[in-house]
C-alpha cells in the first residue's frame, strides 16, 4: 500500500499538515530500533570484515569466487564477515563466511525491487534505511574488502573512504578486489583529485590497499583495536590458514 504523502502546498492535496509531521515524527521510532536491533545483535562479534560488491555476478564469476574465498580464509582466522545479505558477492562472502566457521552476517534492506536474502547467512537483520545499515557495516569492522559493483558499492566505498579521512573511524585497510576493474578509478583519483588538491595523497595510502588479482596482497595484513584489545591477521600469499587458527592478540 503506497502512503499519500503531501507534497508542494499541504492543501491542495486535502494533507492534514498536522497529521504528516505526526507520522513522520513517528518515523523516528522506526528509525531508533533498527539503531537499537543493530547494537544489540552485532555488538558480540568482533573482530569482523565487512565485504561489498554486485549483486549482479553469478556463482561462475571469477569475482564470485574470489569473495567466496577471501571470505572462507577470513573466517576460518575468527573473523566474522559481514555482507549486505543478498545475492552476488554479497552472496559468495555469507557463503565463504559459513564455510569458514565464524559469523556469516547480512544486513538486508527493503528495496522496490524485493532483494532475495541468501542462505548462507548465520545471523540474518533487516532494515529499511540504508543510513542505519551503513552504520553496521562500519561499527564492527576491522577491514573493508571491496569487489566490483555498481553504484550502491561505489557509495559504500566512498562512506568509507570518507569516515576514514576525516577521522571519524580507524585507518583500517580498504582493500579493494580485482585491480583490473578499480585501476581507472584509481588513477582518477590521483590525476584529477589528488591534482587538484581536492584530496591528499596520504588520503589514498593511508587506508587504500589493491590485490594481487587472486589474493588481497603478498602479505596481507589487518589490525585493529577494540578498547584495550588489538587482533592481528598475517596471511601470506596463497598460504592456507592453519585448522582452528584464531586472531592473535598484537
């Protein structure tokens, strides 16, 4: 059912003023306990990496399963991964996530175009505003993996970027999957941002790390501190994780 809401002049369309501030104050408590039913379910799970990208791929793309296995190794070293809890990557990283043994979490939002929650999902939350989904995708995160996508991981990508260069979360890593498909967008902003000082270019080594292809790096690392509490992940290139190895405290 479509709610009628005013628009332009109140009462030309017969709104009650008075009634449409009342339900969009009443707005507020949706608002609240989504915040709250994020807080209370996720706030157990540290360490976790949040994982982005299409939801357009399929399970035969090599994106697909580039996540699925970031996500699996990830996991199997303690760390709960955290996904927008639909298809594509978001898919492959819950599915990695479960293989691995930790928390596979999705963060579900109601769209126009129903979003078809996967199944590979341990811990499973819904929202209808993607500001306070956002928040739980960054809250618990000791690392951003990024994958090929479209818009809505584009402006995941630029939340994070931007939280990290004005300070409002840790300098965790950015790590950003497939070099081949973010390299334009790299060099955008080195040639045209970073020239013309509309950002540093510490902004970009600070927090902005690149794959190699297969695996995230040569020597991939994530740290991060909650309170008085580091864990530290060191993996080596294409080296398999150790059976029930955990994050070492630093």
């Amino acid at each position: 059912m479509i709610k009628k809401t005013c628009a332009g002049n109140p009462m030309d369309n017969g709104c009650n003023p008075e009634a449409e501030l009342n339900r969009e104050s009443w707005r507020v408590f949706k608002i609240m306990s989504e915040f709250v039913d994020g807080f209370e379910q996720l706030s157990h799970i540290k360490p976790a990496v949040s994982i982005f990208g299409s939801a357009r791929v399929n399970e035969k793309s090599e994106d697909y399963k580039n996540a699925q296995s970031v996500a699996r190794l990830l996991s199997t070293a303690g760390f709960a991964i955290i996904s927008g809890g639909g298809p594509g990557i978001m898919e492959a990283a819950n599915r990695g996530g479960a293989e691995g043994g930790s928390v596979s979490v999705g963060l579900n939002i109601e769209l126009p175009i129903e979003q078809i929650p996967n199944s590979y999902q341990t811990l499973s939350l819904n929202f209808s505003h993607f500001f306070a989904r956002k928040v739980m995708f960054v809250k618990y995160a000791a690392a951003y993996v990024v994958c090929p996508g479209g818009f809505g991981t584009l402006d995941e990508l630029a939340e994070m970027l931007t939280l990290t260069q004005t300070g409002k979360t840790p300098r965790i890593p950015v790590i950003l999957m497939n070099r081949q498909f973010w390299q334009p967008l790299l060099e955008w902003f080195k040639n045209s941002l970073c020239t013309q000082n509309m950002i540093k270019q510490e902004d970009l080594r600070a927090s902005l790390k690149i794959d190699c292809d297969l695996w995230l790096c040569s020597l991939f690392r994530i740290k991060t501190c909650f309170r008085k509490h580091a864990y530290c992940l060191v993996r080596k290139h294409n080296a398999e994780p150790e059976q029930g190895a955990k994050p070492r405290r630093a």
